[in-house]
C-alpha cells in the first residue's frame, strides 16, 4: 500500500547574509496512514522548519515529499492552497486563530476555502467534539488560551484530513489545560484514523504515539522505546 507521507532526501538551509545555516540534510521519512508519530529535538534543530515543507509553506532545496503519492514540488500555488485544506490540517503553538472571525467562522474556514457555503453545521459539531459548543459565537480574544486551542484543534479536524501536523500545542498552556489538549488531540487522530505528526518536547507525551524520532543534525533518528 502507498504510504501517506514519502520524504526523500529533504534538505533545506537558509542563508543569513553571508552565512549558511544548514538545517535539513538528506532527511528521509515514511508515514503509514493512521500512524502517530512524535518528533522530538533540541530548540534550533529544524522541526517546525520540517514541518512548513510538509504543508507546503515553504520548499525543500533538494528532495521530495509525497503525499498520497503526490509531489508537493509539482503543485501550483492555487493547488497547494487545495491541497493544505483537503488534506491537512495544522496546530501550532500559537493558535494562528484570526481574530475578527468567531470561534464558528475560524473553524468553518477550511471548508469555505474548499468553496462549501453551508459550513456551519460540520463546524458546530466539530466545535461540540472539543466541547465548545457554548463558546460558537464568540471572538477568540473572548476565549481563554485552552479555548483557543480547542478551537485550532476544531477548525484542524473539520475537513476530515488524513494528516494533523501538531507543532508544540500545548508549549503555550498550563500543564492541566495543555494534558487535555494533547488527550483530545490524540483521541481525535486515533479515533478517526488520521496520521499525526507531533512536535514535543515532552518525553512522556512522545510515549503515546507509534514511533518516536528525534531530529538531530538534519535527520530523524529512531529513539529505541525503553
Ligand atoms: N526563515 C528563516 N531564515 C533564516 N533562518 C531560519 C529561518 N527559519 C528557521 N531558521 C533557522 O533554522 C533553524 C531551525 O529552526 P526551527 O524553527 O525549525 O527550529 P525548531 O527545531 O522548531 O526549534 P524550537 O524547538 O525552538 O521551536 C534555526 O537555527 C533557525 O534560526
Ligand atoms: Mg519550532
């Protein structure tokens, strides 16, 4: 069976005036679909660099990422954009909510980008999941930090993507409200099937899913589970 995600010798470095940070080296991972996966590494190491290549943000220097088979390098920007809301969805440690729209609006925004006008039902029910159907209409700066990220993990789930890339959810929250996040983060993925990919620092939490790797010297290693 095709993997969900195939990277195939990633590299990426930046350059800041004359220097060359080289942050990516030939990195390779595979994902089978459903699989959660935790990404562990030291601050500066590339993980949310790798993941703004896997949601297409940003472009590998040399290498290739597939998602079901698909080359992210041979999409259009337009195409890009469609395939980030049918195929992803994406927390990261800044809920990145926008702030003129309600809890409703931010979580139906995947699918209005898609071009579907009744969003407001899935949105509902996938507000309820996070347990915020008291909270649709209001404003995330009406929202406390744990809402808000309830309603990030609501708008990453409400299209059904077979891929939730999760950078650090829980680095902004206080340790009960950041455990509730990472529970319902990985009840969602488990219990519809959907492949995780997670940034963490947090060993223990890097426990509960498939696989463990850390990236050090721009490529994932296999942490041997103890
Ligand atoms: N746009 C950019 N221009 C120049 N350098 C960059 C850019 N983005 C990232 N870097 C550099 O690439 C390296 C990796 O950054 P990245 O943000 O991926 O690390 P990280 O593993 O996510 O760290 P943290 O755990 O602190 O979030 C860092 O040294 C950073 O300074
Ligand atoms: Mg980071």
């Amino acid at each position: 069976m095709q993997p969900l995600l195939r990277l195939k010798k990633v590299t990426k470095s930046f350059h800041q005036g004359s220097q060359r940070i080289e942050v990516l080296n030939q990195l390779e991972l595979t994902l089978e679909k459903g699989e959660i996966v935790s990404i562990l590494g030291q601050s500066g190491s590339g993980k949310s660099t790798l993941l703004s290549l896997l949601a297409g943000l940003d472009h590998p220097d040399l290498g290739t990422i597939e998602v079901n088979g698909e080359n992210l390098a041979k999409l259009s920007q337009d195409e890009l954009s469609k395939f980030r809301s049918e195929n992803l969805g994406i927390v990261f440690q800044k809920y990145h909510l926008m702030s003129n729209l309600t809890a409703l609006e931010n979580v139906g925004l995947p699918l209005e980008l898609q071009g579907m006008k009744e969003f407001g039902e899935p949105a509902r029910k996938a507000l309820n999941y996070v347990g915020l159907s008291d909270r649709v209409a209001h404003f995330p700066s009406q929202l406390s930090g744990g809402e808000c990220q309830r309603v990030a993990l609501a708008r990453a789930m409400v299209s059904e993507p077979s891929l939730i890339l999760a950078d650090e959810p829980s680095g902004n929250l206080d340790q009960k409200t950041g455990k509730e996040i990472m529970d319902l983060l990985f009840k969602m993925c488990r219990g519809r099937g959907q492949s995780l990919i997670l940034v963490t620092h947090n060993h223990e939490l890097a426990k509960q899913s498939d696989r463990t790797l850390v990236l050090s010297d721009g490529r994932l290693k296999r942490v041997q589970s103890t």
